[in-house]
C-alpha cells in the first residue's frame, strides 16, 4: 500500500499527469487525439433496469463496449450532478448544491467562477472543437442564457428553462442566436437533428472533436405555469414523461420491477421516508403506467444512438471515437414506498448507467470497479491527452483490459454522497410533494468482501445496510429496534460504524486527492488503503474514541458549513492516525 502511496500524483505547475500505472490510452505518436461523444440522458435508472429496453444501447454499446455496473453520481439530482460530472469535483467544492439559486442552478454555476473552468474549456485548450445540444444546466433559462453564454462551446443549441421539461413545446438556443421554440414538436427528435448536424460539422471542421448530446428523456414533463416571477418562483406540474407518438403502444404489460423494496409491508430509511404509507393499488397501477412511459421515451434517444453510431461509421471514424453513454441520477418508483423521483441514497437514485465504447475499451464486458461521476472529466482529459487538474475530486476510468483488471485490485471501493435541501415526489399521489430536511452525506464501500450504505442527516439520524446480506436496502442496522447482527466481517458492528463514520467524515469535506485517498488523510503512513485494512484491533482506539463523529447541528438547504458539525481539516484538531508504521494483526 505504501507502494501505492508513493506512486500517487506528481504536481507540476497546476498540473496532475496520469499515474504511472495506467495503460495510456492512444498512442502519443498518432498525430491527432480520439473524438469523444457523451450522450447523457436524463433521469435514467440502472436499478429499474431500462438498459434493458434500449436495444440500440444493447447492440453499439453494451456488446461492443463496457458496462460499468458500479457507476455512481454523487448528488442525486440534476444540476448538482452535471456541474459535478463537467468539472470533476464533489458538489462540497462546486458549491453547486441544488436546481435553483442561492444554492444552484445556472447562474450559481457562473458565480462560483466555473463557467471558465470546466470540460469544454479545457478540451478547447486542448485543440478541441466541443458541441453541445440539449439540456446543459437548470435555470438556464429563455432570459439568462446570454448574461452570459455558457463558455467553452464550437457549436451550442441549449434547451432552456422554463421549457426544458415540455417535450411538445421546447425552447432550444443556438450559438449566439435567441431561443426559438418548438411548439408541438417532440423534444427528442428536434435535439437528434442538432446532434446529427454538429457531428457533420465537427467531421467538416476535420479536427479531434468532443459533442455532447443531452436529451430530457426520461424526466417527467414539467409545465412551468407562473412565468411571471423569478425561477424561484416557478409553479411546476410534473407528469409522466411523454413518448414520441411512435412510441406511445410500447411495452403495454410492462410494470416496475417488483423488487424486495417495492412497495413494501413496513416502512424503511429514516426521516421523513419512515413515514411513508403504503401505496394503495390505484397509486400502483399509476407508477407503473409513470415507468412504461419512462421506457417509451427513451427509445426517441436510443434511436439517436444508432442515428450517431451508423454516421460515424459512414464517415469511417468509429474505430477512432469513444461514445460514453450515461445518466446525471438515478430515478426510484415505489421502492421504500417513494412516489417517482430521485434525491435519496438508495441505490435506485445514485447507481448509474455507465457505458463506454472505443478504441482500446473491452467488448461487451462488464465491471464492478467502483467509478463516480467526478471521474468522467478527468477520464476525458486523459483520453485528449491533456494535463489532468490537482483540483480534480475524481480520477480517470481505466479503459482498457489491463486497466480495468488492475484497478480492481488497487482502486479505491468508496463512492461520497452527499445532498441538501428537499426531495420532490413527481406523481400524482404524493400528498406533500416536498420533503424538507432531505439534507445528508452517505458512503458507499464496495468489495468482493463487503458492501455497504452508510449515511448520518441532518436530522442526526444513521443509516448502515449491508447491501451483501440485504440489497433491497431493507434492514437499517441503525435503526432502533432493529434485528441487527452483533457482528458484521467477524467484528463487533460498532466497530465497523466507526471506521465508515471516519471515512465519510474525511469525504464529506475532501479536496482533490484526498477524495480518492481518503484513508491516506487518517493514516499518512499509507499503511492502510481499505476499510479491511482500518478495521486492524491495532486502531480500535484511534478509531472509536480519538475520531470526532459526523453531527449536525441543523437542516440547511445548502452547503453551510458551520450547520455540518466539526471538520476534518479545521478547527485545529488533528484527526491522523501516528506516523508510526502498523501492520495488519
Ligand atoms: C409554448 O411555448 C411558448 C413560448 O415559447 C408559449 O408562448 C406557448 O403558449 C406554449 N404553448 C403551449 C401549448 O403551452
Ligand atoms: C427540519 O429540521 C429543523 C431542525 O434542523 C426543524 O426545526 C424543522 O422543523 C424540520 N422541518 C421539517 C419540515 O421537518
Ligand atoms: C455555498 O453557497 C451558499 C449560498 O451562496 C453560501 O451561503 C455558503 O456559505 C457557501 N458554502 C461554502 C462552503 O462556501
């Protein structure tokens, strides 16, 4: 492990260059660089299993590329989650924490100076020529586009708030050009025609190109009714996703997959999800029909992929471009008894599609390694050959065979999650729709040997499943009154819940490196790299008595810090493990 330590990071004038023990990814003799396209929908889940009913994503991609199966975002929810996934850092060094401003949206993008520093912008330095089309960020919006325009971009054809979410009247902006809109047209299709075009004109322009294809599908329809007022102010009626007319008989007996956790007898999670009822039949049958018409309208987008695939090959540049394929947050219907949505923790919310095809890049194989959304830009960096940045709170995807198989000896097995402010039930039946205090941080670990959830709220409540013996994320073994086991991995479970509760207590606040090392932050000796090697009897007491626990002293609907109890690396505590050397007993 101290190896590994030593093999990390060299720092050169701002600049991080790939580790050492990574494959490189195309050959620096090549004169140009790999293309690059990210086709990232919206909304869509891996858990509900809508990979499934994608069959053009089955053929270009999944056969012929790599399915990441333990893909995570990192904020379950949009803008959060595409500020993350275009500047790699966590949503704790965005600052970019919500859907709308004071604490997010497009124009806090532009305030915490990110318009400058994001994927297109360094692409572009890197030789680039960088399209978009479709949904960017939220509130960005039909007024605030030009004040200014988002940087970085070639070529740019934004879908803007407030029509983002109508699928039959889209507003879609152009370069420099005013918004024009696309009453009664079907969202999907207009975007496919913008992302057929900039493909041509990045094949013209006869330079290594990076295009972004960005559709609603499959968030709920959402009519924005009081337009009057600022974004704040909104009024928004969500429905089930529209499909395209073509696509609207599909998939009649298809129903959401009845899981463990669907719908279940008794309530689950803590806070404001324990108190959820169980849904009644007509609540059910109304979530099922949510679910076919989220399938229904992505087949609109996995026509764009094969749309994109058969050009490319046409222009003879497949075997040369990487297509990543992916989602900004998972989506839950009835699982934990939650009406539609996402925000939470849950597996169904975070765990991701993650599907990436290209030169170098196994065919039709899958893999457990554990990547985040904070990895991609530093993954497309790499693939462009540019200096990956210090400030990167993730580290490239390996890509290749060797690459993947060592990583899953040596990467890291923890995923930060983190979220503020309220969750949103988008059907019908959810009587308070928003649910405030929705304000936590929580960890996923992921082995061979073990797998598990654990999270602190707002609300001081804990979480701990054991995803090995539970998946459906069922039995809370925090939960008062629940039949816990006494031991978990052969150790009193206290003692596993302070060794998570010191890891997710370094992640909650990481910077750069310290993210993907964050146990190298408690023991500087770089003797221990995973939770087998902490769980050592040789640290019991630095971790169950010398550690400070996770507490807040409030709910805030935004990232303030001092509502989040003591810090890692403030206050002048000091949290690191001796320097002396500890082996494994
Ligand atoms: C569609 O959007 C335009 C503004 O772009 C608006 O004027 C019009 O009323 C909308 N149509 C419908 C049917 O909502
Ligand atoms: C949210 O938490 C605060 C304490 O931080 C409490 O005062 C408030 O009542 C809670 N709100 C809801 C809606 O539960
Ligand atoms: C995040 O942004 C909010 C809103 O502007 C601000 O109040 C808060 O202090 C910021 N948090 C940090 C850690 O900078």
């Amino acid at each position: 492990m101290l190896v590994r330590a030593i093999l990390l990071l060299s720092l050169t004038a701002g600049a991080v260059f790939a580790r050492s023990d990574q494959t490189p990814l195309h050959d620096k003799s090549k004169t140009r660089p790999p293309s690059i396209v990210f086709i990232l929908l919206d909304d869509l889940d891996y858990q509900l299993k809508s990979l499934d009913y994608l069959p053009f994503v089955q053929k270009h991609l999944v056969e012929r590329g790599t399915l990441y199966r333990k893909h995570f975002c990192t904020t379950a929810l949009c803008c959060p989650s595409r500020v993350s996934l275009w500047t790699g850092k966590a949503a704790h060094n965005t600052n970019v924490t919500d859907v709308n401003p004071p604490y997010g949206g497009y124009p806090k993008f532009l305030s915490q100076g990110l318009n400058e520093n994001y994927l297109p912008v360094w692409l572009q330095n890197a030789g680039y020529n960088t399209y978009y089309t479709g949904k960017l960020f939220n509130a960005h919006t039909v007024e605030n586009y030009n004040t200014p325009h988002a940087a970085g971009f070639t070529g740019s054809d934004f879908l803007l708030d407030p029509f983002t979410y109508q699928y039959l009247n889209s507003s879609y902006q152009r370069n420099k050009d005013p918004p024009v809109s696309h009453e009664g047209e079907y969202s999907v299709d207009v975007l496919a025609e913008k992302a057929y075009g900039f493909l041509e004109d990045a094949v013209e322009a006869d330079k290594p190109f990076f295009l972004a294809i960005a559709p609603v599908a499959p968030h709920s329809n959402v009519e924005i009714t009081n337009l009057e007022g600022s974004v704040e102010d909104f009024v928004a009626n969500f429905t089930p996703p529209i499909p395209a007319a073509r696509h609207a008989h599909l998939f009649k007996d298809v129903k959401v997959p009845r899981t463990e956790n669907f719908n279940p007898e008794k309530p689950s999670g803590v806070n404001w999800i324990r108190t959820l009822e169980r849904q009644s039949q007509e609540n059910v049958d109304a979530n099922d029909h949510f679910y076919r018409n989220r399938l229904r309208s992505i087949q609109s987008a996995d026509e764009i992929v094969d749309g994109i695939i058969s050009r490319l090959e046409k222009h003879g540049i497949l075997d040369d471009t990487y297509v990543i394929f992916s989602s900004d947050n998972g989506y839950h219907i009835g699982q934990h008894r939650l009406q539609p949505g996402k925000e939470c923790s849950f597996e169904e919310d975070i765990n991701i599609p993650l599907i990436i095809r290209g030169p170098g890049v196994p065919e039709g194989e899958t893999t457990d390694i554990v990547t985040t959304h904070t990895d991609l830009a530093p993954t497309i960096l790499q693939l462009a050959g540019a200096p990956l940045r210090a400030d990167f709170d993730g580290e490239a995807i390996p890509l290749t065979k060797s690459g993947i198989s060592s990583a899953a000896k040596t990467r890291h097995e923890h995923v930060n999650v983190e979220y503020w402010g309220f969750a949103l039930g988008e059907g019908e039946f959810d009587q308070s729709r928003f649910h405030y205090n929705n304000t936590y941080k929580a960890l996923r670990v992921i082995s061979e040997h073990y797998n598990f959830h654990y999270s602190v709220w707002c609300t001081n409540e804990h979480e701990l499943y054991d995803l090995k013996t539970d998946p459906s994320q069922l039995r809370n073994l925090l939960h008062e009154g629940e039949a816990a086991p006494e031991t978990l991995l052969g150790f009193p479970l206290s003692k596993v819940v302070a060794r998570l509760d010191s890891l997710l207590f370094v992640l909650k606040s990481c910077k750069g490196q310290t993210c993907t090392r964050p146990w190298l932050a408690l023991h500087p000796a770089g003797n221990v790299a995973n939770l087998h090697d902490a769980l050592s009897p040789r640290f019991d007491n630095f971790y169950e008595t010398e550690q400070r626990r996770i507490e807040y002293s409030r709910c805030e609907a935004g990232y303030i810090v001092d509502a989040e109890g003591p810090q890692f690396e403030r206050d002048g505590f000091v949290y690191r493990h001796g320097t002396q050397w500890h082996e494994w007993v």
